[in-house]
C-alpha cells in the first residue's frame, strides 16, 4: 500500500512542478512582450532621428550661407541712415483727407472723395482709418494706388471694392495711416 501512495505523492509532486513551470513561463512571456514592443519602438525612433540627423547635417552649409547673407544685410542696414519717425507720418486728422484727396488728383482720377472713420478717430491710437471714393479710369486708379504704397503714412489697405458703372469704373477703399 506505501508503493500506491509514494506513486500518488511523486504524481502530486510531478503536478505541482508542472504547474510552477506554465505559471513561470507565462510570466516571463508576460514579461518578455512588452520589452519587445518598447525596444522595437526605440528602434524605430532611432532610425526617424538618424534620418532627421542626416536632413540636418545636409542643410547646414546652406544654413550657414543665409546667416552669413543675413549678417551682411544688417550691417548694410546699418550704413543706411534711419527714416525719421515724422517722415513715415501724416501730420494729422484734418489733413490726411486733403493728404490723399491730392494724390488721386496727381494721379489723374476724376473724382475723390476720403473721411476719417469716426471709430478711429475717437481711439487713442497713431492710426488712422480713411474711407474714400474714387472714380476713374483704372490706369489713373493704379497710379493713385502706387503713389499711396509710396507715400510715407500708408499703413496698409483694409478693403477694396470695385463697382463697374455705365461710364468709368467706381472705386471704394478703406485706408490706414499713421498720424501724428
């Protein structure tokens, strides 16, 4: 009778081993997978940055070559007196209207009429904004628009709206400018 039992024990033993042996295996397994996944990943990070490092390492002659033309433009800047703050401006809001009144009459235009914008000239701000209306033909427009680049207190065109007319076109245009 003790040999069934020492059989029925080693079997006991055997299980137990044998279930300590899935149970271990599956936690190195366990273990093991997201180790794989995480160093895969690094991998491929690396080959991104190793990519990234020869675009960089290609571009740099030619990064070098911009700043070295960009040290040259300001040290000409520098040569080059500065534009006194009251040549860029108008000297004021009652004048900005005449201002641009006798430009479009340089430039030709038929009819030209400019306001200040009530809003902006209840601000507090060295901005003005100038609604007109011109009327014309387009190569006068054009040139009125380029002596307007030109001219020291244009800020920039808000808007423009073209309207076609029977006779010659009909220009509507909002304008900032810097004032005293």
């Amino acid at each position: 009778m003790n040999r069934w039992h020492d059989i029925s024990a080693n079997r006991r033993a055997l299980a137990y081993i044998l279930f300590s042996v899935i149970v271990l295996g599956a936690m190195i397994l366990g273990g093991i997978a997201p180790v794989k996944k995480q160093t895969a990943a690094l991998r491929d990070e690396a080959a991104v940055l190793d990519v990234r490092m020869e675009k960089q390492e290609a571009l740099q002659p030619v990064y070098r070559e911009l700043m070295e033309a960009r040290r040259e433009a300001e040290n000409l800047k520098e040569l080059l007196p500065a534009p006194e703050a009251e040549e860029r401006r108008i000297p004021g809001i009652d004048t900005a209207a005449a201002h641009l009144s006798q430009m479009a009459v340089d430039a030709g235009v038929q009819e030209a009429r400019f306001s200040p914008a009530p809003d902006s000239v209840a601000a507090d701000s060295d901005l003005l904004l100038i609604d007109g209306s011109l009327q014309g033909q387009y190569g006068n427009f054009r040139a009125f628009l380029s002596a307007l680049t030109a001219s020291p207190g244009f800020y920039f065109l808000e808007s423009l709206v073209v309207r076609s007319t029977t006779s010659d076109p009909e220009y509507r245009l909002k304008i900032w400018m810097e004032i005293e």
